[in-house]
C-alpha cells in the first residue's frame, strides 16, 4: 500500500492517489515515481500503459523500466544537445521521428 | 585319417548359425559369416557395442546442456509472467468467444529430439480449428517454429497464412517479438488470435495452453453488450486525448506483443525440459542395450573358447587314442 503514484502520461504527469477513479492512460517516456510513506522511489519508463482499476489498485506496463540510480547522469547530460543538433539536421520523416524520440527522452531524463 | 575327421568336424561348426541370442541381438544373426570360418566371430557385436556407448555418451551430453539453457531461460519465463496479467485484470479473459476470423498462432521449436510437445502443439491447434470452423469462418493459421509447420502443412496448407521459423537463433528478447508481433497484425486480419503454447509449469510438466487476444473491434462489442469483465470498460476514463477506439487499438497491440513474448519464452522452457527427459530417458535406454550386448558378447566370446578348447582336446585323445 502506498500513498502516491505519478506516471508520466501523454498528457502529462498524472498523480494517482488511493481511490482514484478507474483509468486506462497512455504513457510517454519519462519519470515514474512511487511516494511511500519513507520516500521515493523514482523508476524511468520508456512507455507503456497504466491502468487504474476501482479496487485501488494500479497497474503499470511498460516497455522498459529501468531505477533512476541505474542511469548515467553524464551521459544522459551530454545526450541531450546532441539529439537537439542531430534534430535540426535530420532529414526524412523517420529519421525525425527516431531523432524526437531521442530528445524527449533525454529531457525527461534530464528534469529531476 | 584323424585329420580328416578334424576337419570333417571342424566344418560341421563352420556354417551353422551361432547360439541363440536374447531380443535385441537377434538381428545380429543375418549377419553373413564367411563360409569356412573356423572362429565364432565377436566382431559385429563389438562394433555394436561401441556405437551404442558412443549414442549413450552423446544423449547424455544433450541432457546436460539442455539442463544448462533451461536454467538460464526459465527466470526469464517466470518474469515475463507478469507482462500480461494486467491485461487479463482489465480485459478478462474470454477463451470461448464467437467471432468470424479466428487466426491460430502455433509456437513450436525448431530443433527435434523434445519429446512430444510439439505434437501436443499441432494437435490442439487443430482441434482448435475444428471447434471454430464454420459455414463463413475458417481460422487461419501461422506457425511459428519448423516442427509445427512439417506437420500442419501435411494436411492444413491452404489454411497457413504465414509461417516463421529461426526465432531462436539470437537469444530471445522483446524488441524482436514485437517486431513479429507487428507483422502478424499487418498482414493478417482478425477478429481473435489465438496463441496456443506449451506453458512451462515444472521440469516434468508442460501444459499445452491457449491465450486469446481479441481485436479492437471486437472488445468494443463486448463492451457495448455490457457483459462480463469487458462491460465494465466503460467505467474506466481515458487519460490523454485519444478515444477510446484508438487506445483500444493500442492495447490491442501491446497485448498481443506482452503475450507472445511470454508464449515464446515459455514454449522454450518447455522444449528444453522436454529434451531433457526425452534425452535422459534415451540415455538410460542405451545403458540398458550395452548391458545386454555385453552379455552375449561374453557369451559368444566363451563359446569360441570352449570351442577351440574341444577341438584341441578332441583332437589330442584321437591322436593318443
């Protein structure tokens, strides 16, 4: 049992407490974090779905998950200016799509 | 004269068919022996022999490296469990729906000596598709794996849409079956996919298992109808911007990817645990064979012996006699 949830919804972040009303929200790369009663726990999620159900209970799937303290910050520091430049120079729509997708998960990455 | 009656003696063996022998060694005996051969010869069995201990040196081998790579993939298995039991919480499961086109997916190995798991497979794919064929609906088939498909393409292949072999070349992971997974609903339509797998549950024990995953469409029926777990879809929000089709269109997907990547790993277990106990009990087998050509050998060896024995002593109290 724990007291709050935040995923990182296309939207937006969507903070999920006890109770909250039943869901089915896409999800975009970013910060999922679980707030228990001593701390935070902070996992990043590549994407995926979290579904809310009315019995308080929350499920996500993703993709991949990977515990905050399992990534480089330096990497992922350097990662982001050069995703932006190749952003700039990319060409086809793939290769846009592919280079986006490079930089929103660097500045999720990025944010705490 | 002595001599000649020797002779005379030592041709009436010659001939003759050596002494009986047990069960499996009586195929030995239409081995030719060449006419005139004074000694019983040991040689067959003994080349027999060999290659029977070489077969049961080489099953136990396959034994102990199938033990190896189950080891490695049964924790993978076990973990992708959870992939997509939040889907069966939000969706239900519903193996017994009645929908037009039905597409089976067999997951198979590719490599034989595992017992009957992928009899098992094809059996229950094909009964699968007799219990959902019907005036307009036939279910079409794609194979995963080449043992499924030499035995389904006997007698089901205009019904195969798509077979896929090779899977398990590289170690198995999720981006290549989704991947997979993204072909199959490309290319093929449906209403309801059917993925039927050997489910690992011990070293010993493989259940043959199907997992349904229904289509977009088809979950906004149920959940229209208002029955069972999909009726109460209705109930949940949708965060984001995008309908509720379009979301269900993406769970769909992922659903699909979630459960072939369990069906995948799971069906490995199973092919592993079950080459392990075809190849142990093939082990134990030939153990079984060497003993019992040991024991003819040794006969046949003391009866060339005793044979020699008679010929010398008989011809010795000739002479003295």
């Amino acid at each position: 049992m724990v007291d709050m949830v935040i995923v990182p919804a296309t939207r937006g972040q969507l903070g999920v407490l006890p109770g909250h009303v039943a869901t089915i929200a896409e999800l975009k790369p970013g910060i999922m974090s679980v707030h228990d009663g001593n701390g935070v726990t902070k996992y990043f999620v590549s994407s995926g779905f979290a579904f809310v159900h009315a019995n308080s209970f929350a499920d996500l799937i993703a993709v991949e998950a990977v515990p905050l303290d399992r990534i480089d910050a330096c990497l992922v520091w350097k990662g982001l200016p050069e995703f932006t430049q190749k952003l700039k120079s990319a060409s086809t729509d793939l290769e846009k799509a592919e280079v986006q997708i490079g930089v929103d998960v660097h500045s999720a990455l990025n944010s705490p | 004269m002595a001599m000649a009656a020797l002779r005379r003696e030592g041709r009436r063996f010659a001939p003759s068919s050596p002494p009986p022998l047990l069960d499996a060694s009586a195929l030995l005996i239409e081995h030719h022996v060449p006419f005139g051969a004074r000694s019983i010869s040991t040689q067959v069995v003994r080349n027999r022999m060999k290659s029977v201990k070489n077969i049961q040196k080489i099953t136990k081998a396959m034994k102990m490296v199938a033990a190896s790579k189950l080891r490695a993939i049964q924790i993978r298995a076990e973990n992708s469990r959870g992939l997509w039991q939040p889907f069966i919480a939000l969706l239900g499961d519903t193996p017994s729906i009645d929908v037009k086109k039905n597409v089976i997916v067999t997951v198979s190995s590719d490599k034989g000596l595992c017992g009957g798991i992928n009899s098992t497979s094809v059996r229950l794919s094909k009964g699968l598709h007799k219990l959902n064929s019907g005036p307009d609906k036939e279910p079409k088939y794609v194979v995963v794996g080449e043992k499924a498909k030499v035995q389904l393409i006997r007698d089901s292949r205009k019904h195969i849409h798509l077979t896929i072999s090779e899977l398990t070349k590289i170690p198995l992971n999720y981006t290549q079956v989704s991947v997979l997974a993204d072909d199959i609903i490309k290319n093929v339509e449906f209403d309801a996919l059917k993925i039927v797998f050997n489910k690992f549950h011990s070293v010993v024990s493989f259940i043959p298992t199907v997992s349904t995953v229904l289509s977009p469409e088809v979950v906004e029926r149920e959940v229209e109808s208002g029955s069972g777990k999909l009726g109460e879809l209705d109930s949940y929000e949708i965060e984001g911007g995008s309908t509720r089709g379009e979301t269900l269109q993406n769970l769909a997907e992922f659903q699909f990817s979630c459960v072939m990547f369990n069906a995948v790993l799971e069906n490995a277990c199973s092919e592993m645990g079950a080459r392990m106990s075809a190849m142990d009990s093939s082990s134990r087998n030939a153990g079984e064979v060497l003993d019992r050509l040991t024991l003819t050998y040794n006969r046949t060896r003391q009866a060339a012996i005793t044979t020699e024995l008679t010929e010398i002593i008989s011809g010795a109290s000739a002479l003295e006699g």
